[in-house]
C-alpha cells in the first residue's frame, strides 16, 4: 500500500466553522474582555484560545503527526493522481491532519478503486456520491 505524497500547502484560507456551547459565565467574562478592547471580538478571543493551546502541545501534536505519518495541511488528490495510483496498483492510505479534499470530477468508481483508508484529523471535502462510496473506509 502506499501513501500518496502530493502537494501540500498550509494556510490555504480555508477553514471550517466550530460551534461550540459554553456556560453563561464564560460567555459574559468573554464579553467583558470584548468590550474592554483586549479583543476585537468573541471569534477574536476564542481562535486566540485555541492557538495558545496548540502552541502548548506543539510537541506532543508534532510528534504524533511523525509517528503516525500525517499529511500535515492540504492533501488534494485529482482525477489524474487516483488514476496514477490505479495504473501503478497502488491504493492510498490517506492520512491527512488539515483537510483532505478530493476533486469533484472524481467518481465513486475510481475514489473506490484507488482509495483503501481515510483517515482525516480536520476536515475531507469530497462529492457525496464519493463520500457515500468510501463510507466504510473513512476513518
């Protein structure tokens, strides 16, 4: 099997929305800081957080990723590059830490010939008949 190495690109602009609840008093001690001008707004506040935290568990994330042999960021896989896979008699193990984005001109038939795993820490974009086909296979 083997793993795909394409191209990787960070900081892409894309992004997913989190929803998150949290408890009255946390959302007013947010505000609070919102409106004494130490951030813009709550999303200010909140992708500041969950940046602080990730720099504490730098390490550990960087040496999971290296152990567990992720694709760190974008991994985009075409119509060409699957076609490639099955012509070599190769089928992909995706292991994507980021987003992982198949392309819409892809087909199920093709995804399920040239895929074997997905396994993504983030987020997989992909047509819902592709999705629909490799199901058992994501992660």
């Amino acid at each position: 099997m083997a793993t795909a190495s394409l191209e990787l690109k960070r900081g892409v602009g894309e992004s997913e929305k989190l929803t998150i609840n949290l408890g009255v008093v946390d959302l007013g001690q947010i505000d609070l800081l919102v409106s004494e001008g130490f951030y813009s707004n709550r999303t200010d506040l909140i992708r500041t957080a969950v940046r602080n935290q990730l720099a504490v568990h730098a390490d550990q994330v960087k040496q999971t990723v290296a152990r567990r042999t992720l694709v760190l960021g974008l991994q985009h896989f075409s119509r060409d590059d699957l076609k490639r896979a099955c012509d070599a008699g190769e089928k992909l193990q995706i292991q994507v830490l980021g987003l992982a984005r198949i392309a819409s001109d892809v087909t199920p038939e093709l995804a399920c010939a040239a895929i074997h795993s997905i396994d993504v820490l983030g987020a997989f974009h992909c047509s819902a008949a592709v999705r629909k086909a490799l199901a058992d296979r994501i992660v």
